[in-house]
C-alpha cells in the first residue's frame, strides 16, 4: 500500500484525510470505484469503504454517488476527522436556537437545516427541526413561537442522523417528524403531545442509501376529499426516488418506487383540491421532473418534464464554496378556493447560463414554476431582482401559499455584501398567483459571517403557513453568535384586495309554517376597499334539514349587489326553532348571515287534538304548558294559513269559534 499516494489522491480532490484510512488494506480501497472522487463530498476514505461494503447499489461515478447525508452520518459515528492523532471537529460551539423575535432556548451546540410546522387548528403549537451535536433535534413551541423548548428532555432522537421534515394531522392532534438514522433509513415519528415527547411508529425504509427525506400531509376538504389525511413521505435511494404513502396516521406505509427517474435527489411532494399526487423532483444530468398520482399516491404516471436547469445536482458560489449550493426542489399548491385556486407551484435554484463552474463565476438566482392546467403547461417567473445577478446570489429558497392565496417564497441573498460571502434572509410575495413578486423584504436584522466547515449553510431552510401566519426558519452565523436556527413570524395583511359585507335586512326572523314558504330574503354584499372578487354562496348545514329546500339566486356575485335567499318547507319539517346560515366566500374571506325560523304548525292539525290528553302531541304544544289549547290556537294563527275553525263563517278565527 502506498498511503503516500492515498494521502496526495485525498488532498487533490479536495477530501479531508482521516489517519484511519492508514489501516484500509489494498482489498478495501480496490472496492472505490475508479471515479469515485468525483463526488467531492466530505466524507473520508475509510468511510467510503464502509459506505461501499453496505451499499453495494450505490452508484460508481459522478457528483452525487454518495447519500447527501453522508458527512452527517460520519460526523455522528466517528465524531470528526483525526488529522495527525488529533480530532478535528467540524461542528461549531453554540448555546441556543434562536426563534421568533430571536428568543434563546436550550439546544445542540449546532443546527442547520431547519424545518417547521404550525398547528392547523391552534397556531399556538409550533414545532421545529434541526441537524444538531448528536443527531436529529426538534423543538415544541405552546405560544406561537414566542418561546421554545427541547423535546424529548433535551436530547436528540435516539440514533438519528439529520434532514428533519415536520407536519401535522388535518386535525392537529398529531405531530410528524421524519429523520435519517445514524447508519441510514427514513424513520416515521409521532407525537401526541404536540412535540413534546416523539415515538417511532414505523421504519419506512433501511437501506444505507436512503437520502433526503420530505414529508406532505394531504389537509385539503377532509369528510370529502377522501385522501384527505394521507402522508405522503418522498426520498431516492441510490438516487431513485420513492415515495411513501400512510392510510392510518403514519403506522404502516407503502411504497413506490419511480424506476423511470434517473439519477436524482431533493424532491418534494403536493396535492391538489382533488387529491390528486405530485411528486417533484431534480435529476442531475438537469431536469426538473413530476410524476402525477390520480389514487392517493398508490400509483402514479410516468414522470414529466417541467423545466431545464443550467445546474446539475450542485455548484460552488463565494457563500458555498465547499458544501456548494443543491438544486432541490419546492412545491405547494393554493387550496384557497380564490383567484388562483388549483395552481401547483414549484421551486428551485439554479445558476446563471454564463457560470463557468468556479464559485467567484457563478451566479445564483431562484426559479419559481407555475401551473393552472394541473402540470400540463408551466410558466416561470423570478421572485427578485434579475439585473443584479453579477453582484448578488440568492439560494436555499422554501415556498409556501397563504390563506389569501399569496405565494410566499424564502431564501438566502447576499446583496448586503459586495464579496458574496455574508448572506441575510429575504422574503417575497406574489399576489397574483406567481406572475410578478412584490420588492424582497429583508428579515434577518443581521447579516451571517461567512464560515467553512464543510456543510455551511446545509441544504435547505423550510417555512410553514397556517391562514396568514408565515414563519420561516433558518440556519444563522450572525456576529456574536454560532450557527443557530431562527425564525421570524410575518404576518402579512390583505389590503389591497379589500374585502366583502353582508347585510340581511330586517326578515332574517321569521315564522315558517309546517308546509309554506319563508320570505324571500335580500341579501346585500357591499365591496370594501375596491374588493372586487367574486364571491359564492351556500347554506350551512348542507344539506338543508329535512322537510326544508331552498336556493340563493344571483351568484357568485362580484360586489356591490344583492342575492335572494327563497325557502319551502314540506309536513316533514320538525316544528320548532332552527338556525340556518347563509354563507359566502371569497378565497379566505368567509362572512355569513343567520336566518332564525320557527316552524309553527296550521290550523287544521290543532283540530283533533284540542284539549285531547289522550292524544297530546308536545310538538303542537307551542307554548310548552303540557295542554294544546287556546294559547297555543293563537301562536298557530302565525302561520296565516286558511283558517279551519271559522265555525262563524265571518271568515275569522277568533274568540267566538272557540269552543
């Protein structure tokens, strides 16, 4: 063996040495593929070895042969490189993980790629994600993200390596957590104290090549959608990707395998209004693919092409000189049922097509893809600025739609330092469905340091959205302090598309008999603001109880204007008070009006039970004394009907019919 030519080989290529790969004998390193230093990534000799002799399938040439949380893995394993009998960590020192108003907690002493979840029903409960000292960590938050805490009593997930993803149930009672394990696998975690405490629930997958894991829960119309609920958990293994799809809550999973994709990592996953799958993904000869399921994700289509890149899987720029910057993708889909409803989006970033491979030449910027035809078609637009791209990179974008239907897109940008090097984080938001983006808001007060430990700024930040609440999260080396995570919550309010207003007039109270018709009632919508979107109408219960049938005339009404509310009843109808609404929605905005109705009985059926104990009906009994009598006669004459009891023929019920 010669280890001085392995130790100049190691160098060249730009892998760390480790003195363990002094033990590797000539069988061993025979088992390195001839261009496996084409991928570059920081994980030493010995352990490639190892990787190789359990991972027979991995592939033999190229970028990205190696899982992409292979440093990770090693890092957690062998705690660092030895460099001439000495261990050389490449983990920073830290104390807290900073989010919100950056608000300290207890954590590692490092964290980057990050991942956050809001509560669907109670956006007090926040939880979060991070690679940290020793694996895997999440975070819980009882108060919106004012103040955090570790889960699991300050520790890690047992035996867990990195890339968390976070998600909730439709219903909020359940928390997701997906991590790689420590010697690989996607592992499935639950939590049923809103992140508190986590428990495996399932091993998705144990293969050593498993990488970069996403997680998606389908929330969309749940009582009608019936994917509604569904976990949907996209990685590759080996660079194919696979996605898994769980029925009951994250215990069991299936899997499909996309043989058609070739070599690829980073994907995500969204549905759409009608549970419909999308699987994005990379390939990295520079391909932005999607593959459709039309059952749920139990199947899916061949895979289609949404976009070339002029990066393939990853390139160098001054802020990412070692880790380099991954072309992974984000996808969302607007279930607001406004303007834009039904458009998937997608996101990427990708460089310049002058960049010529070295990082000072390359030049980063973010791609964002739209689609109203269910993937048929797509359009492109940029989230920021473009005529400054030679001075200013932008990478690591996370996407996100709101419940105005704003598109919300997340990402580093260097433009507060002329070197490239020092990047904040900066915020877009498109109102129009992705066509044009609003000018970049700056959300980090700080600019980060610059710093070189191989991993850098990770591979992803995340955001999460519940109604208008925004909060992203990421990876931070502001002056001062160490690599944390952050978060901000943005609150973003709807004011330039105004709003509607309901006005039912003075007959939403009325008496209804068993058998007639209600008033018609006049509904007027007024426009606030310049609001001028449609807005549609439907009852509340739907559908209507039994013995009633009604519609509302004139809609969607794009305001100022009225709609009329007509209703009939049948002898089916139950005799007493009920509550109906009348509802109307415009994309988020939701108002209504309550129509309170009596149904009162007629005449004719008082006839055979007057003051008849042994045929009393309490449902006749209007006025609740226990007799059907001369009161309840007179509540009854509400319903305007034909007298029956005119036995004076004058023609008024009155007293003198009275028995």
């Amino acid at each position: 063996m010669d280890y001085n030519r392995l130790y100049a080989d190691s160098v060249a290529a730009s892998i760390p040495w480790d003195d363990r790969n002094l033990g590797l004998t000539k069988e061993q390193l025979d088992k390195l593929p001839p261009k496996d230093f084409e991928d570059r990534q920081n994980i030493p000799i010995f352990y490639r070895v190892e990787l190789r002799e359990n991972n027979p399938q991995l592939l033999k040439a190229g970028k990205c042969q190696y899982p992409r949380s292979g440093a990770e893995r090693f890092q957690l394993i062998y705690g660092g490189f030895i460099q001439d009998g000495k261990r050389v960590l490449e983990r920073k020192k830290g104390s807290d993980i900073n989010l919100g108003n950056e608000v300290g907690v207890s954590s590692p002493e490092y964290a980057a790629e990050t991942a956050i979840a809001i509560n669907p029903v109670n956006d007090s409960l926040v939880i979060a994600g991070a690679n940290g000292n020793g694996g895997q960590w999440h975070y819980y938050s009882n108060d919106g993200g004012a103040t955090w805490t570790p889960s699991g009593g300050a520790n890690p997930i047992a035996d867990s390596c990195c890339d968390p993803t976070m998600a909730w149930s439709p219903d909020g009672t359940l928390a997701y957590g997906v991590t790689l394990g420590a010697a690989g696998g996607v592992w499935f975690y639950r939590s049923t104290d809103n992140g508190m405490n986590w428990t495996r629930t399932a091993t998705i997958s144990s293969s050593g090549a498993d990488d970069k894991e996403y997680i998606h829960v389908d929330h969309y119309n749940c009582g009608t959608n019936p994917n509604c609920g569904n976990i949907y958990v996209s990685w590759h293994q080996g660079n194919v990707m696979r996605l898994a799809r769980s029925v009951d809550n994250g215990q069991n999973f299936s899997i499909f395998v996309h043989n058609d994709s070739g070599n690829a990592i980073g994907s995500d996953v969204t549905s759409d209004a009608s549970g419909h799958v999308y699987h994005f993904w990379p390939e990295t000869s520079g391909t932005i693919y999607y593959a459709k399921s039309t059952d749920g994700g139990a199947n899916f289509g061949s895979k289609i092409s949404v976009a070339n890149t002029n990066a393939q899987f990853e390139y160098p720029i001054p802020a990412m000189d070692s880790r380099n910057v991954f072309v992974y993708v984000s996808a969302t889909t607007d279930l607001t049922g406004g303007t834009y409803h039904d458009r998937i989006y997608a996101c990427w970033s990708d460089h310049d097509n002058a960049s010529t491979g070295s990082a000072t030449n390359n030049h980063s910027k973010i791609v964002v893809a739209r689609s109203a035809d269910s993937g048929q078609s797509w359009q492109f637009s940029s989230p920021h600025e473009t005529n400054d791209i030679q001075t200013v990179d932008r990478f690591n974008p996370w996407m996100e739609v709101d419940g105005n239907g704003y598109l919300h897109v997340v990402y580093y940008d260097t433009r507060n330092d002329a070197q490239r090097r020092n990047p904040d984080m900066y915020h877009s938001i498109s109102k129009d469905g992705g066509q044009t983006f609003e000018t970049p808001t700056r959300i980090t007060s700080v600019s980060s340091n610059y710093f070189d430990d191989g991993f850098q700024w990770g591979d992803y930040n995340g955001m999460a959205i519940v109604g208008n609440e925004v909060r992203p999260i990421w990876t931070d080396n502001r002056p001062g302090g160490s690599t944390l995570a952050y978060t901000r919550e943005i609150n973003v309010i709807s004011d330039d598309t105004g709003d509607f207003s309901l006005e039912g007039g003075n007959n939403t109270t009325q008496n209804i008999c068993r058998g007639g018709s209600l008033d018609p009632v006049q509904i007027t919508v007024g426009a606030i603001d310049g609001f001028n979107d449609p807005v549609t109408f439907a009852f509340d219960p739907s559908p209507l109880p039994t013995g009633f049938s009604g519609a509302i005339e004139n809609q969607p009404l794009t305001p100022p204007g009225t709609v009329t509310v007509t209703m009939n009843t049948t002898e089916a109808a139950a005799l007493g008070a009920t509550a109906i609404r009348v509802v109307g929605t415009s994309g988020s905005l939701t108002h209504d009006i309550t129509l309170n109705l009596t149904v009162l009985a007629g005449f004719t059926e008082f006839r055979h039970l007057w003051r008849d104990a042994n045929n009393f009906d309490s449902r006749f009994d209007l006025d609740g004394n226990g007799v059907i009598d001369v009161l309840d006669f007179v509540d009854a004459t509400n319903c305007n009907q034909v007298p029956s009891f005119d036995k004076e023929e004058d023609p008024l019920s009155d007293a003198a019919d009275l028995p």
